[in-house]
C-alpha cells in the first residue's frame, strides 16, 4: 500500500495510526496505545466502536447471510426510516459511499434536466469522482476572486472537463452565488451543497443562504442538492430540518450505516422515478454491495437507537465542548476559532471568524499540525485539520479527558507558536 496506508486521509506524518480495536469511544492500536477517539471514522461512529445492539444486528443478520443478487427486507425497513425522518426524501437508492452518493445524485439531476453543468461551493467536500475532485482545497492564490471564485483541480489526474463542467461558487455570500447561478442558469443540472461544511471545518451555512439558493434554484428549474453525508448527525432529519429548507435531492453516508459501508440518495418523486426499471429509459445504478443486508441491518440497528432524545443530548455536549475549546485557547492568549454545529467541531488558529472557504485558508497550518500531533501524544485522536465528532458513549469523564488534554498541548506549544509568530 502506498504510503503504507489504503486512505489518503489517514495518512500523516510522520506515520500513520494503526488501529487494532475500539470500544465505546476509546481505540486501541497495535502498540496497544490507548486514545480518546474524538474523531469516529471522521464522523460516522455516533454511536461509538462496538455498540452492543449494532453488534448483535450485524451478529444475527451474518448468520443468516451477507449479500444476495436481490432486495431483501433489511433495506426496505432502513429506506423507511429514512423517508420518514429528512423532509426531502419522497424516495430513496442505497450505495456503498458517500462518493457514489453524490456522483449519483449529479447523474440524476443531469438526466432530470438534460443539462450538463453542476454548481458547488468552494471548500465543501464531496467525496473523490471526478467531478467532486474540483475546488475543494484550492490555492488561495490561484482560485479567482473570492465572489467569484474559479474551477480548480484538487487532485492529479482530475479531467479538463470536469473542469469545465463544474461552477464553483462562494459560501455564506448570497447575492454573489445567485449573479452566478442566474448567468450559467440555462447550463445548470444542480447546486449542490453541505448545508454544514464538515471535513472543510464545520461551517454553517445562514439560512439567508440556503433560503436564496433554494428560490433561485427553484426558479431557474435547477437542482438543488444537499450533500448531508456528515450533516445528517446534527438533527434526525439533517441540516435541511434544523434549517427549515428542503432540497430537491438529498445525499447521505456515515451515520446510516452503523459504521459499515453504506451510503444514499434521495429526494423529490418525480426526480427519483427517473431510476425505476420499468421506465424507459432509465437511469441505471449497478452495484454489487447495494442495500447489502449486513450493511442495512448495522444502519437500521444504529438510526433506530438514535432517537431525538439521543440528538438533544450529544448536541448538548457538543455546545459544551465548544465552549470549553475557546476557553482553553482564550486563558492562553492563543488565537483560535471554535466551529461547532451540533456534536461537530472544528479548531481554526486564526483571529478571523472561519464563514467560508477564504477565512478558513487564513488558519495557520504548522499550528493545527502541531496541535494535531500533541493530541495524538496526549491520547486523543482528531482529524489532522482538527475537526472532531462526539459520540454517545462519552461521558462528562471523558470529554474532560478530551479539555486536559487541549489545555496540556497548547502549555506545551504556546512558547514556539509565539516565536513563530514574531
Ligand atoms: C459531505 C461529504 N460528502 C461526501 C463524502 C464522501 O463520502 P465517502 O468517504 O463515503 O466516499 C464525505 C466524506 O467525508 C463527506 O463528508
């Protein structure tokens, strides 16, 4: 494996983690090395590694077989629930991962209008296709003005004309994301969107924002989708319920799967009904692992535990914790932003408020680097861009484990971040 590693994204240096097992919200590694894993498989263990009732589902469902060449019960019960929670979802398709999610989701909104182009905000994230792979972490230098930000690749090997195809818009600027959807109105399939930033650094998008893109979308008949693959942890029915605005189509992953490889679109009927079979033509998706049983059973097992009471509780945590982070870094005079949405956080060393993908670039990265590591030596594991995710499992215990721990890396590094900045 290249690197050593099947996942860019846990790669760092100067190795990465080798993980042998997790409990609760504890993980062990190979060394035996035990951490607070503040990060949950970046995001999707709300329930925590090993939950009893995930575990025994996925027990039981083993028993009776992993996969067949045909739909099964499993699926149907999990496809419910998921109608019945996020507005949008008339209908929904189950896949494998976010990235077949959201390239589906395109696909659709292409065929549905017979357009070709699709809109997307600088920053977010939407898994590693082609067409994903644009203007997810540009150089600032090199990616236009910032209400008028310009198409650029995030990867070696990303097409011309994914390029091309792809309108890249500004975050949290409304009247600069319309004057550019009304000018490529005719050529737009979709906008699509994380109504909360994830992996970019949590940021929520105002509901002045969403609430132009949903009526200008709607007018201009294109798309509009919400990339709720992580944002779907904030409240049962996602950003889109929290919000009050309810996209055309819906993409969702991590958290329905239970922590197995399960992902899903959806969205408005007569977009959806573009993929039944029995029309002619119809837009096809294969997929062996499709609605797998075991997948289904471990996503059915963790939704049916995550119940409105559970949200309110860890959303309740997650406030907390956000709050505690900026005391941290205000007692020490280390300058610091806190995103927090629900049980989501993101650290940003910077004295900007992070609103967008330009004040998100101004944080300073040997800072969050250093950061990142001095939590790994002190036990608990973030995401390297020091996102974090909560988990039911934690207990006040151990969150204030999570806050020494903060408190005793920036003792540590406060001296060199000063000189570094003089
Ligand atoms: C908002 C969003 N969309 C899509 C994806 C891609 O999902 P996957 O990694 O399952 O392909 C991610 C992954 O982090 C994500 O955060």
């Amino acid at each position: 494996m290249p690197g050593g590693t099947t996942r860019t994204t846990t790669y760092f240096d100067p190795y990465p983690l080798y993980i042998a097992r997790g409990e609760g919200c504890r993980i062990w590694d190979v060394d035996g090395t035990e951490r607070l894993d503040l990060l949950g498989n970046y995001t999707a263990m709300i329930l925590g590694h090993a939950h009893p009732k995930v575990v025994e589902a996925v027990r039981k469902q083993a028993a009776q077989g992993t996969g067949f060449a045909a739909a099964n019960p499993v699926e149907v019960q999990l496809a419910a629930l998921l109608c019945q929670r996020v507005p949008s979802l008339d209908m929904v398709r189950f896949c494998n991962s976010g990235t077949e999610a959201t390239m589906f989701a395109m696909r659709l909104a292409r065929a549905f209008t017979g357009r070709s182009k699709i809109a997307r905000v600088e920053g977010g994230y939407h898994g590693t296709h082609d067409y994903a792979e644009v203007s997810t972490h540009p150089d600032v230098a090199e990616a236009g003005p910032p209400a008028a930000p310009i198409a650029r690749p995030d990867s070696i090997g990303t097409p011309d004309w994914a390029l091309e195809q792809t309108v890249v818009l500004p975050f949290n600027n409304a009247d600069a994301a319309e004057a550019i959807i009304r000018r490529e109105g005719g050529q737009l399939a979709a906008v699509i969107l994380e109504p909360i930033i994830g992996a970019g650094g949590v940021i929520a998008s105002t509901v002045e924002y969403l609430d132009r893109l949903r009526s200008v979308t709607r007018e201009l008949a294109v798309l509009l989708i919400f990339d709720e693959v992580i944002s779907l942890r904030v409240a049962p029915g996602g950003a889109q319920q929290l919000n009050g605005v309810t996209p055309d189509l819906t993409t969702l992953g991590k958290i329905i799967g239970g922590g197995l490889p399960v992902a899903a679109f959806g969205g408005r009927a007569d977009v959806m009904e573009l993929m039944d079979p029995r029309r002619s033509p119809n837009l096809g998706q294969g997929g062996t692992y499709n609605g797998n049983p075991l997948g289904m059973a471990a996503g059915l097992a963790a939704m049916t535990e995550l119940t409105q009471d559970v949200y309110e509780e860890l959303n309740r945590k997650g406030a907390r914790v956000s709050e505690q982070l900026s005391e941290v870094f205000a007692s020490h005079g280390v300058r610091a932003q806190v995103n927090g949405v629900g049980s989501l956080f993101a650290i940003h060393f910077t004295d900007r408020p992070v609103v967008d993908y330009r004040t998100k670039a101004s944080s300073n990265r040997k800072m969050t680097h250093e950061f990142f590591l001095g939590l790994v030596n002190h036990g608990v594991l973030m995401a390297p861009r020091a996102m974090g995710a909560l988990s039911t499992p934690m207990t006040e215990q151990d969150i204030q484990q999570f806050i020494d721990a903060v408190d005793a890396v920036v003792t540590e590094q406060r001296s060199s971040w000063e000189s570094d900045r003089v």
